[in-house]
C-alpha cells in the first residue's frame, strides 16, 4: 500500500471502479436515500488508500468459515487482519484506509451518509458531533445479518425496497451509535403515537401507496427520528412501517381485484408493487389464496 495522501472519493460511482471487478449487485438504480450498497466478489489483489469525506464505510465479509489473510492500513495505521465471514470493518468519514488481501472472498460494501446516522435517533443532530471509531476486522452479527437483509431485498424487489432498506439502515445506524461511537447511545422510551399524529402518517401512506415510500419521508410527517417513529409506530400498529405499507398494498389490491374491473398487472402497479410476480407472492403469503383466486370470487 502507497505511503501517499489516501484518495478523496466524493461521489457514490467512483469506489467501485477501483476494485479489479464491478459489483455483482448495488443499489444505485433503487432510490434509497443517503446509503450506498454493493455486493461483491474479488479476487486477491489490492485496494488503494482511499478516504470519503461524505459517508461512513463498512465492509460486511461474507466468504463463510474460512480465513482470509489481509494487509489493512487505517487512520494510518497497519494491521494483519484474519478475515472470517461476519467480520465487519469500520471506516469513519474522512479517514483513510486501504488493504491488500489474499485470496478471493465476497463481501457488502457499504456506506452511510452522516446525516443518516446523525439523525437516526435525533432529527436535530449535528452530524459533525457523531464520531465513529475506526475498528479493523471483528465479528459482529448483528450488522453481518443486516447486511444479507439488504442483499436479499435487492435480489429481490429492488425497485419496492426503499422503506425496508431505509428501516434496516436506521437500526443499523442506531447499532453503531451505541457500540461503536465515542459517546454512548441514550434511548428514551416512549409508548406509542398520539392518535392524531398515526393517523396523519396512516393517511398519507393510503394516499401515496403506488410511490416509493422511504422511513425518513414518514417519520417527518411528525416530525421524529426515524428511530422513534420506527419503534412508536410499531407500538400503535403491531407493525412496523415496512410491514404495514405492505399490509395496505395487498388490502387495496384485495379491493380492486374483487371489482375486476383492471388486469392484475395495472393493480399491482396502482397499489405501488414492483411487479405483478411481487403482488402474487404478497397476496399468497398473507391472505393465503393468488390474485386470480379472488378475481373469480
């Protein structure tokens, strides 16, 4: 690794050209606000020292039991890192950092807007106040298993998976906030919305089902954190955002196939599903029958 000044990466394309192979998959054709996600496979090599004055780093490694050796440079720092799948390393904004490694693995990259992270818990933050703590490779669970959540959503429904990936990079920002910042975390506890205010942020989500809906949007409706609206909302619903969004799409779809007055297609489409393959696994999945079964009711 260069003894040089690190790389400034300012924009969300230019990391991924830096690595001998381009992502297998990434987020930046789906909307998610403030976060960048790729999936990738590469073989030994090397990755220069490189900086991002825009968003906290994470690499989340996913090459299963087996050891991966790498030489890691950090805040100017080195380390021999023993790399098994699960481990995480931890990037702060504007510190440098870059590794040769050697053997072929797979891994999620994964960066977060400070802004994001700051206002996770408090939509006043100063994100400048929010500092990480630059850690080389150790297991962490918790963000490894929502690591694979986000790969699976975009395997899955890219182009529905801004509110799921948005909930699941807020508690993700919470996480590290309390385990990997230089001030603790203080959580207060709430038990629910005010009625007026759920019902605010319910009849904006009938009114806007076939968009693209994100947390940070909902939670504004307030206004509250994600975090707390997150947790509040699910206190008054049983649900969570995400789920409850869900619940409403295959409600309407119900509705609208029991008329059948539109082909499944355009009803998948109004009622904000990416497809009508994604309204059919949704309505099997939480009504039991397929959209054609209800159309012949």
């Amino acid at each position: 690794m260069s003894e040089q000044k690190p790389l400034v990466i300012t924009k969300e394309d230019q990391i991924f050209p830096l690595f001998p192979r381009l992502p297998i998959l990434t987020n930046l054709q789906t909307g998610w606000q403030g976060i960048l996600f790729g999936y990738m496979c590469q073989p030994a090599s090397a990755f220069p020292e490189v900086c991002t004055p825009n968003c906290h780093s994470l690499v989340i490694f996913t090459h299963g039991e087996r050891v991966i050796y790498a030489e890691r440079r950090m805040d100017g720092r080195r380390h021999r890192d023993a790399v098994f799948g699960g481990d995480i390393v931890i990037t702060p904004v504007n510190v440098g950092h870059g590794a040769s490694w050697e053997a072929e693995g797979d891994f999620i990259l994964l960066g977060i807007e400070p802004q994001i992270l700051a206002h996770a818990v408090d939509e006043a933050a100063d994100a400048e106040q929010i500092e990480l703590v630059p850690h080389f490779a150790t297991p962490d669970p918790l963000v490894y298993q929502i690591g694979l959540a986000l790969k699976s959503i975009l395997e899955n429904n890219p182009s529905g998976s801004r509110l799921y990936a948005e909930t699941m990079v807020n508690a993700l920002s919470v996480h590290l906030m309390q385990h990997y910042s230089t001030r603790k975390l203080l959580l207060k506890a709430y038990k629910g919305l005010p009625r007026r205010q759920l019902q605010q942020v319910i009849d904006y989500i009938h009114e806007h089902l076939d968009q693209n809906l994100g947390l940070a949007e909902l939670a504004a409706l307030i206004p509250m954190s994600p975090h707390y609206f997150s947790q509040l909302f699910k206190q008054s619903t049983g649900m969570t955002p995400h789920k409850y969004v869900i619940h409403c799409r295959v409600e309407r779809a119900k509705e609208l196939l029991l008329k059948g007055e539109m082909a499944i297609a355009e009803i998948a489409r109004l009622v904000g599903f990416a497809s009508q393959s994604h309204l059919n696994f949704q309505l099997k999945r939480l009504l039991g029958v397929t959209p054609k079964t209800i159309q012949q009711r």
